[in-house]
C-alpha cells in the first residue's frame, strides 16, 4: 500500500499547481505572520470503546504534529436545551474520562492537542438554531457550563489550544454579547491559546476576532463541480476565496487557521459537500478526487505566511467511529490521499 501511495505522490506532485500558475491580483496582502510550525492536524473522532492499543502511533508516521478531540454534545433546533453525558449513553471517546486519556496519549508522543467541544443537531446544523430572547437565555447557560466544564479540562491538562464553538451562524449574528462574555470566562480559566471555528461563508461576520488568538475558518469552500478535477484546476478554482481572505485578512491582526478542512472520496468532492453528504450512497468512489482536493489545498496554502496550518476532517483511530462508508468518507487513511498528506506533513 505505501508503495502505491508514494507512486500516485510522486506523479501528483508534477501535475500540482505553483504560485506562477496562478496571477497574482493586486491587493492589500494580510500583514500577519504566523512564526510557529505549522499546524499538522487531524480531527480526532472519538471512538465508541476504550483503545486497543496506542492509536498515536500512526498519526506519528502520518507526520501529524496536532490532533483536535471533539467532545460533541447534543441539542434539537427547537428546543433550548444541550444534553452532555447524559445516562452514559454517550461514546467512551467523547465523556471526560476519553477525552483525558486521549491527551494523555497524544502529549506523550510529542502530539499537541486542541480542544474543540461541538454540538450535534439531528437533522440540523447550528447556525441554524434559532429562540426567542427567553429561550436562548436557557439554551446559553447550558451551552456555558459544558464549555467551561471543558475550558477547566484544557487548563487541567495543559492543552495548546481551545476552540470555544463551531458554525453558530445565528447565534454570533443575534448574541455577540454572550461570545463576548464566554471568552471572558474561558480566559479566567484556560491560560491557553484560544479560537472559534467559523463556517467558510460567513468568517467575515464573526465580531469577536480581536478577542481570539486565531481566525478560525471550516474551510469548505465549494471549488469546482467536476467528477475529477486535476490540481492546477482546483488551484484556480481557489483563487476567489484565497483573495477574500487575504482582504479580509490584511484588515486583520491573527493569523489563519482552518479549524476544519477535508473532501469525501467521491466524485465532485471539491464542490458542495454537505449537498454530497445528504446523498453520498448514490455518488462513486473516487479516491483520485480526494487527493487532487488536499494537493490544491496544501499548494495554494502551505506557504502563506498567515497560514497556520489546520485540522484534516477526519481521522478515525483503529478504523472506530465511522458512519458506515469509511471507504467514501472525509478520512485520507489507506487511500491515494494518504501519501499526499504524509508527503506535505513531513515539511
């Protein structure tokens, strides 16, 4: 298998796009510079049992430098209440003691860790959960508690990073006043670096930057709907969001990071993925296309120097916590897109 992936690498890389490929345009370019290593990350899916055996070890030979465990918590669109561990019906890997030892093992190996606490709505998303004045009131301190509860875990455990939300479209629109508080206490407790995890269509909107360590994006940018677009195709079809964000960057004084970025191996993965994922049984594998998607990415990205690298959405340990497609799923692992990522991550 690594023989096939260094080979379909080796041919990627001559069919990548450069810098000179692309023009130019002429605008203020961000100002910021990130000056750490990059952030080589992997959205660490919590499995639903304890580990059988070291699960660091392959994000070590992957050449991952971070992981991002997401203890999820659950909300309906219409009724103002998050439930966290409720019962222990929830996943080993997602309740405290899971996500301990999760940071256990990662800061053993040398492996730094976000935290990232998120919340799952069945059959929604969060930027869309919408209340009244009242019920929103009952919905934040729930949402309050379980972020702090997790802020103190991050502190306790010295974690590098938190991110104290994901993709609360509505709720930064019509309640900056909470985010504004949260982060106050989330400081109080957590010494730490801290972020939120923007959706790609409305980073702009986010009025608490200042307040953060990093501009967080969840960077699904839809590219180009071709079943297998070749890299420099995807290279171009990346300019327009790449000079958003510079605009929007060069307003700014934090650097970059994707919070989450990632493509389905399937056929048009570069385009609107979450339309995909509503109908993913009827679109066909194809690996090509994925790792085409991460070789845009990283040539478009990895030299910026506002860029401070992200998370790759999704790394399942031991295979665990997948939906039931692994095969056609966000995960690099034992497909083409595997050797691109091994090949960037270990710059």
């Amino acid at each position: 298998m690594k023989l096939i992936l260094t080979f379909f690498m080796f041919i990627t890389l001559f069919s990548s796009c450069k810098e000179t490929d692309i023009p130019a345009e002429k605008a203020a370019l961000p100002h910021v510079k990130y000056e750490g290593e990059k952030l080589k990350g992997l959205s660490f899916v919590a499995p639903p049992r304890p580990f059988n055996e070291d699960p660091m070890h392959a994000v070590q030979d992957l050449g991952s430098n971070w992981i991002s465990v997401i203890p999820y918590a659950f909300t309906r669109l219409k009724e103002p209440k998050l439930i966290y561990n409720s019962h222990g019906k929830q996943w080993w890997g997602e309740r405290p003691e899971g996500i301990r030892k999760t940071i256990e093992l990662a800061h053993d190996k040398g492996i730094k860790v976000m935290v990232k606490p998120q919340v799952w709505i069945p059959r929604g998303w969060t930027g869309d959960l919408d209340f009244s004045d009242e019920e929103w009131k009952l919905w934040e301190q729930g949402y309050r508690d379980y972020i702090l509860e997790f802020a103190q875990m991050a502190k306790d455990e010295e974690v590098d990073l938190f991110c104290i939300g994901t993709e609360f479209r509505n709720s930064i629109k019509n309640r900056p006043d909470f985010w504004t508080s949260l982060i106050k206490e989330v400081r109080k407790i957590y010494p730490g670096k801290i972020t939120y995890a923007a959706n790609w269509d409305d980073y702009q909107k986010v009025p608490f930057w200042n307040d953060l360590d990093f501009i967080g994006v969840n960077a699904y940018f839809p590219l180009i709907e071709k079943e297998d677009a070749k890299p420099l195709e995807i290279c171009k079809a990346w300019k327009p969001w790449l000079t958003d964000l510079e605009s929007f960057l060069s307003k700014q004084s934090k650097p970059l990071l994707f919070t989450e970025y990632g493509y389905l191996s399937v056929d048009k993965c570069t385009w609107k993925t979450w339309e995909i994922e509503k109908q993913i049984h009827d679109y066909p594998i194809n690996q090509t296309a994925q790792a085409n998607a991460y070789q845009a990415l990283f040539d478009t990205f990895w030299d910026k120097s506002y860029w401070a690298g992200g998370f790759l959405w999704k790394w399942f340990p031991e295979m665990k916590g997948h939906e039931g497609y692994p095969e056609k799923d966000y995960t690099p692992q034992g497909k083409e897109a595997e050797g691109v990522v091994r090949e960037w991550f270990s710059r």
